[in-house]
C-alpha cells in the first residue's frame, strides 16, 4: 500500500477535502521508503495508471484516508 501525504504544503481537515484535491488531480507526494518513487510527486491520473489505490496522510499527517478513485 503506498503512502501520499499532500504537496507544497497543503494540508486538509476533513476526508471530503482530501477527496476533493484528489478528484482535482492535485498533486501529492509519495511518503514510503521502500519504493522507488519515494518523494517524488504524484496525482489521481499517474495512480491510476500504475493500477495503485494510495492511502493519503492528512490533518498534520495524524489520519489517513484511502481515497476512492
């Protein structure tokens, strides 16, 4: 399961928030040190097409939130 957390120093609140840059096609940044992709930025339309689901970090990194695609 890879990790997100969100970028340029954006942060959210509420799960509908998340949801709502993530449908926006916002970018966000991969947070897990075993891949190869770990810092990079990432949004809804690259997800999609590495076939990945991510989980994104959210209000202070203290929740998480898988959001639907």
């Amino acid at each position: 399961m890879t990790t997100l957390i969100p970028a340029y120093g954006r942060d959210y609140k509420s799960q509908k928030a998340v949801q709502a840059d993530w449908d926006a096609n916002k970018d966000f940044i991969v947070a897990d040190m075993f891949s190869g992709a770990d810092g990079k930025a990432t949004n809804k339309q690259d997800c999609i097409a590495m076939n990945l689901s991510p989980m994104i970090r959210y209000d202070r990194l203290t929740k998480v939130y898988k959001v639907k695609s």
